[in-house]
C-alpha cells in the first residue's frame, strides 16, 4: 500500500525526519545531562488507549446505477509517556478495513456507486512531542491532530474512519480565561481519502495563527489561514487548492436557568495563494443563533460560501461532515457559491430503557447559490445517539432533494464507537 509505504518507509517526508530528530535530541539530553527544566524525581507515566468504530453506511443518488453498501472497521491504538511534568511523548497508529466493500472508496474502486471516502488504510497516524512551557501553554511537535476553533478551515474529520492528521508544529497559548492564542505551521496533510486517493496528500508550507478574546458580547476572535496546498503526481500542476482566508468571528451565550440563547457570527475573505493558477476573491459570512429550553434546542442559521470568478470559497480541510448537511452533496463548493440555511431542533431525552445520554437532532437545510440565485435543492437530516455500556450507538439518515444541483441523494449509516 502507498500510504503504509509514505508512513513508514523511505517516502518520509523529511519535515517528519527533523521532527524526528528533535525528539531524539531531547529524550538524548534528558538522559544523558538531566536538564533542570526537564528533570522529574517522579515516577514517568504511561499509558495506552484506542478507539475502534464499526460503521455500516448505504447510500444511493439518482445518476449512479448501484446503491453503495460498505461495512468499514477502523481501530485506532496510541500509547503515552509522560516522560517529565512539562514534556509527554505519543505514537498512535491506525487501520480501516471494509469488510463489505461494495462502495466508491475514492481510489478507483466502483465507480459507479456512491462515494464513501473511507479507503482500506494502515498508517502512522501521529508520532508527537508535546513540551509544556506552563499551565497555559504548549508546543506540539511532529505528527499530529490540528482541530483549530470550530474547525470550518482546519479540522481532524472526526466522522470519518481515517482521521486527519498533520506534520506540524502548534504553539497554543491560554491568557487567564479571557484569551487564546494558536499559531502553527504544516508541511504535509495526510487526508481521510488515503495515500491512493490522488488528493488523499497534501505538501506545501502552510501556517495559521487565531486569536480570541472575551468582550461582553462573547468571544471575539481573528484568524489568518495561509495554505500551499500541493496535490497529485505533478504537483505544479495540482495545486488549484491553496488559499488564504482571513476573517473574524463573535460567539456568546447568556443561559437563565431553564432558558438560554447562544449566538454566532464569522466574517472572512479568501483569495488565491503560493503557487495557484486561479486569480479569485471570495467572501465568507455566518449568522447562527440557538434557542434553548431545558433539554431542547431550536437553532436557525445562514451560512454564506461565496462565488469569487475563477474559484469559489473552498475548505478542503475542514471537518466537513459538521457543514452543509450529512448527505456531502456540498464537499467541494459549486463555482456560484452556496448559501445555506438551516432550521434545527435537538433533544436529549436522558436515560431511555438500558441506553444513557440519548439525544436526538432533525436538521432541514434550503441550499441556493450566491451567485444568481438559483435554488440549488433542499435536504433533511436525522440522528439518534444513546450510550450502551460504554458503547456509543448512532443511527441516521441524509434524504437530499435535487432543484438545479447534482441529483437526489440518501444515505443512511449505523455506528457503534467504543473508546477504551
């Protein structure tokens, strides 16, 4: 496997290498000169932990002529060390089977079904080196998870079986509890479509920095995303996904016992980066409020992708399950741009029979593009969650109704999670 070979063979990448040998170095002058700041007359901790999910996911549109069906497994293993106080060192690797695989997995396989980007994979998923400079601060080296603020630019797809993971280094930085800072830098993306997918990697220098403060109208926030995205076997000639995107976002909550409301509002510009053969200005812009009432949510919103001439406002490494409906009509946004909005209402119903924290969500969203209007379809969303003896179970349902973009689709998957 090409992925198995890029982990772990003589394709590594040669920021991981350096990162690599810093962390050599460091555990080297540990043992070897007792560094003051590092030395720990305590006892080093370890620890292993993992997640497995067995998924079952179907879906069907009306262009494809076979219903896809995939049963995918994926075990996720990590181990710890908590070598001194201030510096923990960890290596995770994970593994996705399909053990019925009669679905598009996006590396050519089925292609007349529907696509379920979750390929057989074996990888290295992180091998980091996290310092703590204080309480509040950290310094996160090497291969690693980046689920930056609401992740909408940068994300770690946690739906997906295959997580996304990045060569970075992340600075993150807690002021008290009225601030945060983050900045970080990546030079390689390793995508839940898998090394055979030929956008499953990304290289290019990529940095980010955010920062937020509280106000008395919430949390007050901006951030700038740089991203070299660099994609394919030719990879001048791949590299249409590089952007740069700044913006500015206000999150609160005022909650009176039984009753509160939570707002949320983003404004941000992207435009053409490094090495992109496009030349567009696209504008991005949020508006979302959550009504609540004991166990009950009500929650409206408009989110606005829009069109900018040669590209529209893409985020290829957001978690985008969390976006546009659970049907992934929208992953990649149409060259009009898109305009969602969306009504919602969730429940949790506590303890039901043997099942605890059961919650409950219907979603409907009316999809039209920024440019010209145009009614793209409608779509309705359903998921039910309940824990069972320490497994999460989770069942849902996408139905997407087509007016002027792509065609009808469904799907429906059942999970079962289990941390241990």
């Amino acid at each position: 496997m090409s992925c198995c070979r890029t982990c772990f063979g003589k394709g590594l990448p040669l920021f991981f290498k350096r990162c690599l040998y810093l962390i050599n170095l460091v555990l080297s002058h540990m043992l070897w000169n007792g560094g003051d700041v590092l030395a720990s007359d305590t006892p080093s901790d370890f620890s292993i932990f993992g997640r497995a999910i067995t998924r079952l996911q179907i879906g069907d549109n009306d262009f494809l002529s076979r219903r896809a069906t995939g049963l995918t497994q994926s075990v996720r293993l990590a181990a710890e060390k908590t070598i001194t106080p201030r510096l923990t060192f960890l290596v995770e690797g994970e593994a996705v089977v399909a053990i019925v695989d009669k679905f598009n997995d996006g590396t050519g396989n089925n292609p007349n079904r529907l696509l379920i980007p979750d390929p057989n994979t074996l990888e290295l998923n992180r091998l980091q080196l996290q310092y703590s400079l204080d309480e509040q601060s950290f310094l996160t080296v090497g291969r690693q998870i980046l689920a930056i603020d609401d992740q909408r630019i940068l994300g770690a797809t946690p739906f997906r079986q295959n997580t996304q993971t990045f060569d970075a280094v992340h600075f993150s930085k807690r002021f008290g509890s009225q601030a945060t800072f983050q900045a970080g830098y990546f030079n390689k993306v390793y995508r839940p479509l898998g090394g055979d997918n030929i956008n499953g990697r990304f290289a290019g220098n990529s940095y980010f920095l955010t920062g937020n403060i509280e106000t008395p109208l919430g949390r007050l926030g901006g951030f700038h995303y740089a991203l070299d995205l660099e994609s394919g076997p030719d990879v001048n000639a791949n590299n249409r996904a590089s952007s740069q995107t700044t913006g500015v976002r206000l999150d609160g909550r005022l909650h009176r016992e039984n009753y509160g409301v939570d707002w949320e509002g983003a404004y941000a510009r992207q435009r053409d980066y490094a090495d992109s053969p496009l030349n567009y200005d696209a504008k991005y812009w949020l508006a979302k409020i959550l009504l609540y009432k004991g166990e009950t949510r009500f929650g409206f919103s408009t989110e606005v992708l829009g069109g900018g001439g040669e590209q529209s406002f893409q985020t290829p490494l957001a978690s985008l399950r969390k976006f546009q409906g659970f049907a992934n009509v929208f992953l990649i946004t149409p060259i009009n741009g898109v305009v969602d909005i969306e009504a919602n209402f969730a429940w949790k119903a506590g303890t039901i029979a043997a099942f605890e924290r059961v919650s409950a969500k219907i979603s409907h969203h009316w999809f039209s593009a920024e440019r010209g209007g145009a009614n793209y379809g409608n779509e309705t969303d359903v998921t039910i969650e309940g824990t069972y003896r320490g497994n999460v179970l989770s069942v849902g349902v996408a139905s997407y109704r087509a007016s002027t973009f792509a065609t009808d689709t469904t799907r429906f998957f059942l999970s079962l999670q289990r941390h241990f």
